[in-house]
C-alpha cells in the first residue's frame, strides 16, 4: 500500500514518525499537522505487518509493530528477541540457530524466544545496532531491556539466558526479602571495590 503524496516528520532523537492525517496536501493542511507536532498533539506513524494466525505456535514467536509491546513487556516471561532484516545474510545464517534456541526454551515456562522484522516494523525503542541485533526483555519490566553482544551461538545464546533468568531471580527475591544474596563472584567483586 502506498499513499503518495505524503508529508512526513521524522524525529530523529526519538526515532519517530508522524504522518499528516490530512489526504490532500494543502498549505492549511500542511500548517495545522506542524502546529500539532509542535504542541504534543500529533500521533506517531507506527507501521506494522498484520500478526500472522500462527504467531505463536512455533517455537520462535513471530512479532509485529501490533503485538510486539504485550510479548516482549510480559509480567511473567523474560522474551529474547532477534531483531533481523530479510535481506541480511547474517540474519539468515542465524535463522536455524534461533530456531533451535527456540526449540530448547519451548518448554520454559518463563522464557519466550521471538523475532521480528524491523524493516516491515515500527516499535518505540531506540536502537541503532546493525542487523541482527539482540535483546532481552526481563519479565516485568515495562522500558528495560537487555543488550546481548556475545557470541551468535546455541551455546553463547543459552549461557546469557539462563545468567539473565537467574539475575532476575535474585531481583526477584531481593523485592520481596528486601536484601540480596550475593554471589561469591559479585562479592569478591565488592570487595575489590571497597579497597
């Protein structure tokens, strides 16, 4: 679907888009969807694929701009996520390894594997890696995540994971006990600081 003419702004801080609502490009129109970006009243252009049927039967979840926010900000998973262009020969020798990753978490219950497309996709998080690019949404957070800058393998993939899902754990219980076991690592570490 192409709609031309089209008059855009694109906050380049931010990484958003606005599209003018009107259709016809005119002088008033054109003024008025200015002044409503300049006041706050404008609303971002989010472009995103429809969310296929089988979504989530797979062992990697497929996500789109329309359901990327409710998986990747799930309250009770941590959801790891490659973020991949179609054309990129990278992402497309690392297909078979997410997938397997994906088939190795299937059966855990707080760890989702997922991909989306950034190139058919707009999300409101700021990223200026090269593709892919990887992140880790821990369960419960609603902005944090994660950057992954290791290894691209099965292997480095599951160590990050299962380090990440045990450091929430330890978030987790340092919450509701109000203090936190430190690990001898984390506290040889504190040590060396405090001299």
């Amino acid at each position: 679907e192409v709609d031309v003419p089209a008059v855009r702004i694109l906050n380049l801080t931010s990484d958003v888009k606005y599209k003018m609502p009107a259709d016809d490009v005119t002088f008033e129109n054109l003024r008025s969807f200015c002044q409503d970006y300049l006041d706050g009243k404008a609303k971002p252009k989010l472009d995103s694929e429809e969310i296929p049927e089988d979504w989530d039967k797979g062992p990697v979840k497929v996500l789109v701009g329309k359901n990327f926010n409710k998986v990747a900000f799930n309250k009770a998973k941590n959801t790891f996520v490659m973020f991949y262009a179609p054309w990129s020969h990278e992402c497309i020798e690392l297909f078979p390894v997410w997938e397997e990753l994906g088939r190795k978490y299937e059966k855990h219950k707080n760890i989702t594997i997922a991909k989306i497309d950034c190139t058919a996709n707009d999300i409101q998080l700021m990223v200026l890696d090269r593709y892919p690019y990887f992140r880790l949404f821990p369960a419960g957070s609603e902005a944090q995540t994660i950057r992954y800058t290791g290894e691209r393998t099965l292997e480095a993939f599951s160590e990050f994971l299962e380090k990440e899902s045990k450091a929430g754990n330890k978030e987790e219980k340092k919450s509701r006990s109000g203090t936190e076991d430190l690990g001898n690592e984390q506290q040889e570490k504190q040590r060396k600081e405090e001299l």
